[in-house]
C-alpha cells in the first residue's frame, strides 16, 4: 500500500515536472500583467502626461464618473480586513487602489494614499472628497484612528453600508416592477392611438356606421386619437413645462420641505417612507455614538445623512434642544407621526442608562425588520393590482377595436 501511495506521488510529481516543461511558455503569458490598466493620474500632484483633446476629454468623463454605495461598501470591507490582519493602513489603500473600481476611485484612493504618505491623516486625506465619503464615514473614520480601534470602525462601517446598499435594492426593485408595467402600457396606448386607431377610423367612416352608434369606449379612444394628431406639440410643451415647474418647485427651499412632507403623508408608502427615515437616522447616529463622538456632533452628523427635509428639521430641532439641557426623547414626543412612541421609550431608556449605542443598535434590527416587512407587503400588493390594470387595459382596448369591426361585419351580413 505504501509503494503504490509512494508510486501515485512519484507519478504526480512527474506529472508537475513534465507540465512545467511545456507550460512555461503559458504562464510567461501571466508575468507581469496587472489586474486593471495603469493610471498614475494622483490629484493634484500629477495628471496624464498626454495633453491631446482625447486625453482630456477621457479626463473629464472620469473625473465626473460616480463612485457607487457598492464600491465604497466593498473597499471599506477589504480595507477591515487587510487592517486586521496586520496590513498598514497606507500599505492597504495602496494595495486596494490597484484593484479593479471604476477609474475615479482609483485615483482618490491614489490620491489618499499620497497624502496620507505625506503626513496626513487617513481620515483628513478621506475629507478631501466629501462628494465621495459622507461626513458620517469621515467621522467613523476619525475615531478609529483617535481611539486605537480603526479595524473595529472599519468592519462597522462596512456593515453598514451594505446594509443601505442592500435596503437600495429591495426598493429599486419593489418599484421596477410597476414603473415598467406602466411604461410598457403606456407605449403600447400611444402606439395604439399613433398607428392603430387611424386606420380603424378611417375603415369606420368609411363603412357609414354612425358615431352615436359606437361604444362608449371607442368614442372615447377617437376622441384621444383627434387630440393627439392635432395638439401633439402643445401636449408635449405642456408637460415638458409641468416637468420643469415642478422640478423647480421641488428645489426650492420652500417647496422642498411641502413635497418631503408629502411624500409622508402618501397611503401605504409614506409609512415606508417613515421607516425608511427612521432606520437610516438611529443606524448612523448609534454606529457614531459607539465610534465615540459627541452626541451633538453625532445627532448632526446622522442628520444631514437624511434625505427627508421634514426629518432634517426636526433633528436639528432636537440639536438646539439638547444643547440647552433637554433630552432627545423629550424632543421626540410632539412627534409621534415622525417618531413612534416605541422609538421615544427605548431612546428615553437609553439615555438613562447610558447606553444610547445599544438601544440604536436594537432599533435599527427593529426597523430593519419592519422595512423588509413592507417591501415584501407592497410586492405582494402591487403584482395582482398591475395583473388587474393590465387586464383592464386589454379589455378596454379590445372593447374598443372589436366592438367597431363586429357591428361592421353585421352591416355588410
């Protein structure tokens, strides 16, 4: 037994011998081939040496490409782990900046690197792109660094942010569904009206059957159809203008905060909306309250990472309150529409017991849970109330174009 467990290594051995023989030539193919393409671009301190138009205008597409939740999700993941294993921070940044991210990424990494070789400090090299990092990232960071315990912030913050990421795509894809069932009604009437109905209506007049005589459903359609053949331009300014007004109103700071609060006052989606509001302000502000920041830094922080404006105002309402002796509880109880009562108690227990970073961390499993919860409802809602608008638009449209040709095969009987 021994000989032939002693033969099969011999053979495997041989084996690996004669493959190095012929395969060298493979992997010379390898050899010094990097992952991704070079790109030595580092912010302000070394650009493309080309200056052609090409270069440039390559320069400007990259320079305005987004850096995505994922990406950074995954960097600051692969940068936990690298760091915890022993790895150098700037060792790690460097290592990482050579992965495969869109080209911006890797050249804020390169630049942070840079910087942070020079004498910066990891999360004021970060600060430099807030368009990229949020404050609360920045902040994460800057206590790590503070306290000794980056790898530990590092892992948290990752969690995090696939946390959102993850919350990004159940959304999107609760709201693909409808959105394109919708669109792809929508085409199929204004291709209806634009190519079908004329033919049909001109087969009508035609044939000599009278208007009254036509379903109510098919006037209707004709009607649509005579609208649109003659006052498609004005339609369209009309909308592009409704678009724009509308979009300028949203922007406003006065119409920014009524459509927010719209938005919260929709049925069944703006209890979503809340939750959505509430998970993202107790996730931030309790990760920040363990990575060891002031509360008012920290309330402010989670704050501006609210996309609701309501929100917004109210969080700085509870900052002008905390900072004259008042607890963020007691801020919370005159709105109880924002801020459930059970949010308020566990937030009043916190504070009295110190402990307001493990209360949020038990709200946000709460919340998370309830936000799930939700999408799932508003699917299962949503499916059979678009099998039911499909199913009448086909109806309605078959109503519409057989009920003219059937009384007109009666006719010519």
């Amino acid at each position: 037994m021994r000989q032939e467990d002693g033969r099969g290594f011999d053979d495997a051995m041989d084996y690996l011998i004669l493959g190095a023989d012929f395969g060298e030539e493979v992997l010379d193919q390898f050899r010094g081939v990097k992952e991704v393409a070079k790109d030595d671009v580092i912010y302000g301190v070394r650009r493309n040496e080309k200056e052609g138009v090409v270069s440039k205008i390559n320069d400007f597409l990259i320079d305005n490409s987004k850096v995505t939740l994922k990406e950074r999700s995954y960097f600051f993941h692969m940068l936990a782990v690298m760091v915890d294993a022993g790895v150098p921070v700037l060792t790690a940044v460097d290592n990482l900046a050579e992965r495969g991210y869109n080209l911006r990424f890797r050249r804020i990494l390169r630049t942070i690197a840079h910087d942070t070789r020079s004498g910066s400090k990891f999360a004021d090299s970060m600060n430099r792109f807030e368009g990229v990092f949020d404050e609360s990232e920045i902040g994460i960071i800057r206590s790590g660094e503070a306290t000794g315990s980056l790898n530990v912030m590092l892992f948290k913050l990752s969690e995090e942010l696939n946390r959102r990421y993850d919350l990004r795509l159940k959304l999107f894809a609760a709201a693909f569904y409808p959105i394109v069932v919708l669109c792809v009604l929508l085409g199929v009437g204004i291709g209806m009206l634009t190519w079908v109905f004329p033919t049909l209506l001109q087969l009508l007049t035609e044939s000599g059957i009278p208007n009254e005589d036509l379903p109510f459903v098919t006037k209707m359609l004709i009607g649509m159809q005579g609208f649109f053949a003659n006052y498609w331009m004005i339609l369209i300014l009309t909308l592009v203008a409704g678009f724009g007004v509308l979009a300028y109103y949203i922007k406003s700071d006065y119409g920014a905060v009524r459509w927010d609060a719209f938005k919260l006052r929709i049925p069944v989606l703006g209890a979503l909306f809340r939750k959505v509001s509430i998970l993202s302000f107790v996730s931030n502000f309790g990760l920040l309250i363990d990575a060891g920041l002031p509360m008012i830094r920290a309330l402010k922080i989670a704050g501006s990472g609210l996309k609701n404006r309501v929100y917004k105002l109210k969080i700085q309402e509870v900052i002008n309150g905390v900072k004259n002796g008042e607890k963020i509880s007691k801020n919370f109880e005159d709105v109880t529409y924002l801020f459930p009562v059970e949010v308020i108690q566990m937030f009043r227990v916190g504070e009295s017991s110190a402990s307001l970073g493990k209360v949020s961390a038990k709200i946000t499993e709460q919340y998370q849970r309830e936000v799930d919860n939700s999408i799932k409802k508003l699917s299962s809602v949503f499916e059979p109330l678009m099998i039911l608008v499909v199913g009448t638009f086909v109806g309605l449209l078959a109503v519409a174009i057989m009920a003219p040709i059937f009384s007109l095969s009666g006719n010519v009987g």
